[in-house]
C-alpha cells in the first residue's frame, strides 16, 4: 500500500512528515504530526491515497528522547528519536527543525529517563531464580546425595576419601608442602592397636578404617569418605588418658558406619557445582580447599550427630571404654573455648556440648571397668609422640 498523497501530483496533508514505528513491528510508517487544539497532544496521522487511515496519539508530557539517542545530527541537521511512555517500544523520528524546537518548548520531559517497565515481573522472576536455587541446594541436592550415598561402590567412596585426604592436608599446609603425616614406628604401632580394639568392638569389617594423625595443633578428629578417620596433634596433646582419644574416634567410626562423611561431600560437591553454575566459576582451586574445609568442619545433623553419639555409646564398653571418656576432655575444653572453638566446635553443633556430656555420662551408668585398657601406659606414652620423629 502507498503512504503518499493521491499519487505524485496530490495534496499534500497537513502537518510535518516524519517516521514513525509503532513498536509492534518494525516497519517504518510515514505519518503528519499536528498539534491537537489544546497544545498539550501531538497527533500522528498516516495516510493512504489521501485517506486517514491511522492516527496515534501522543501526549507531551509523556513523551521522552531514546536512551542514547538524543544529540543525532542528521548530515549538518539536528535529527530527533522519541518515545512514549504509553508504547516504549515506538519511536518517532523528526527531522523538520521547527517541530524538533517545538517539541523542546513544549514537551516538558523529554530529557527525563523512562520509568522502569516490567518490574514487578523481573522481581517475580528474581524470585523465582532464588527460589530454584535454594530447593536444590537444600533439598533436591541432599535427597540426591543421600541415595548416592547407599549405591555409590566402595572402591569409589574410597578413591574419594584418599583425594579428599590429600586435599585436606594440602588445604592445612603452613608453606609449600602438605600437612605432614605422624608415623613414629612406635607410635604407629600404638594407634594401630586402639584401632583394632575400636574397630573389632563395632560391626564393621577389619579393612573398614584407616586412621591417620597429622602434625596439626588443632583439637579435632573427623572422617571422611571411604572410611578414613583423622586425628590431629592439638587432640592427642590436648587428651589426659588414651580412652578420651577413643571416645572421640570411637564417634568417628559412628559417622564412617552410617556414611555421613560421603553423603556430606557429595552435598558438598553438588552445592558447589550449582553456585558455581549461578555466580560463575569462582577458581577451582579455591573450590577444592574450601570443600576440604567443610568436611573437616562437618556439621551434621542433629540426627547424625546423635545416632553417632549412640554408636559409640555402643561400642566403647565393648571395646574396654566407658562412654563416660569423653566428658571430661569435653569439659576442659568447653572451660578453655567455650561453645564455638576447636573440637568444642566440631562435636558441639547438634546437639549442645552440654547435653552430650550429661548423655555421655549417663551411658556410662552401670558400666564396670575393663580388666585390660584400651592402651597401656608405654603404648600411651608412644602415641603422645607419635609426631616426633
């Protein structure tokens, strides 16, 4: 269809020939604008043979110049872009030097910044994003890894344990080499024999643990995957009789029985993949030692954590322990730390280290000491110094 006149030879319509696209498409629209009677409207008509066809209007005050667009020049001329706030997508295009000034005087808010469009529904679809993200990390990720957790093969959760060892003892380094492992001949010997008794009191098989000290001041000890159980120095050096470092191994092996350590570091690994996937990827090696991190600051549930309690409630009288060991390295701790440091931290999150002294001490009730302990003095004695070698 024609946008002129009748033909070559008709009449011009009144008002000034510009370009106008009404946002729907992007066809351009020849168009006449014209002032409505009281001043305050702009009146875009398209024609066709002379007929009316279509007329847009336009309100000054909500008329704006296009972002970015506001000091064209068309060849030496000044060449106009505006908007509306009505129909952002528009646009109309002026070149006619008298109505570009026209529009300066009367249109009071050309140079304001259109509002915002569509905010409500950005913050709908924020929302929403922040929504997703959180049922996965805290739900869709702990089913997953729970189920992975009881499939996953041995020989894997192993594998995972081993990296995640070296990780550990990287991520704790103090220079350029690994945390260095403790493996004075007799001390070895002595940790070996506590771990005999541990593990042959429980209902794992004999392969089922391996336990290593590391030359580490921290007062900790936690499990990681495939059944690795690690015990700093600070513990060992912190620990008054060989039964208070069983106990504390002893609801270790509660953690590697029920698989916590592989199910955390599968959370672990998923949460980090997804937050990666959300903020970008934040430098893999940072990942690695932040995710080594966690596992050695495991915070089970309240549910673990108390179903590892009762393991080794369980399992110390029969290893030749009273439940009771671990009270008073929990108190001496709590006095010197409070609740939030060392391994007060770590066996205090869920539930309070108060409580588990008072459950400790009552599994304890109607125990009899055992005719052989777990280690005897010269084997204590190794074990203390098993890092100096």
């Amino acid at each position: 269809m024609s946008e002129s006149a009748k033909g070559p030879w008709g009449a011009e319509p009144e008002g000034v020939r510009c370009d106008f696209v009404d946002g729907k498409t992007a066809q351009r629209h020849l168009v006449y604008a014209t002032w409505d009677d009281s001043g305050t409207q702009v009146e875009l008509r398209q024609y066709d043979d002379g007929e009316e066809v279509r007329c847009w209007i336009w309100s000054l005050e909500d008329m704006r110049y296009v972002e970015g667009q506001r000091k064209l020049r068309w060849g030496q001329a000044p060449f106009g872009v505006y908007t509306h706030l009505q129909t952002p997508a528009a646009r109309l295009y002026v070149r006619d030097t008298r109505l570009l000034q026209d529009l300066e005087r009367r249109a009071p808010n050309l140079a304001q910044r259109p509002p915002v469009q569509g905010r409500g529904r950005l913050l709908g679809l924020i929302g929403g994003a922040v929504a997703s993200v959180v049922l996965i990390v805290f739900v869709l990720i702990p089913l997953i890894a729970d189920q992975l957790a009881t499939i996953l093969p041995v020989e894997g959760e192993r594998a995972l344990g081993d990296k995640t060892y070296e990780q550990v003892r990287t991520a704790f380094s103090q220079g350029y080499l690994p945390i260095r492992e403790c493996l004075a001949e007799d001390g070895a010997a002595a940790l070996q024999v506590m771990e005999d008794r541990l593990v042959a009191a429980s209902d794992l098989t004999a392969d089922a643990v391996t336990l290593s000290v590391l030359d580490f001041d921290m007062v900790n000890a936690f499990a990681l995957p495939g059944g690795r159980i690690v015990v700093m120095r600070g513990l060992i050096d912190e620990a008054e009789t060989p039964d208070e470092v069983a106990a504390v191994i002893a609801h270790e092996i509660g953690h590697v029985a029920h698989r916590d350590p592989t199910r955390h570091a599968l959370r672990s690994v998923g949460t980090f993949g997804v937050l990666s996937l959300v903020l970008g990827d934040f430098a893999g090696g940072s990942v690695v030692l932040l995710g080594a991190n966690q596992l050695v600051n495991a915070q089970y549930s309240q549910g673990a954590e108390s179903a590892a309690d009762a393991y080794a409630h369980d399992l110390l009288p029969r290893a030749g322990v009273s439940p009771a060991a671990l009270a008073p390295l929990f108190e001496r701790l709590k006095e010197a730390y409070g609740d939030s440091e060392g391994l007060a931290a770590h066996l205090s999150s869920h539930p309070q280290l108060g409580d588990r002294v008072t459950r400790a001490r009552a599994a304890a009730e109607g125990y009899k000491a055992a005719k052989k302990a777990i280690l005897t003095p010269d084997e204590w004695r190794n074990l203390r110094n098993i890092c100096r070698f």
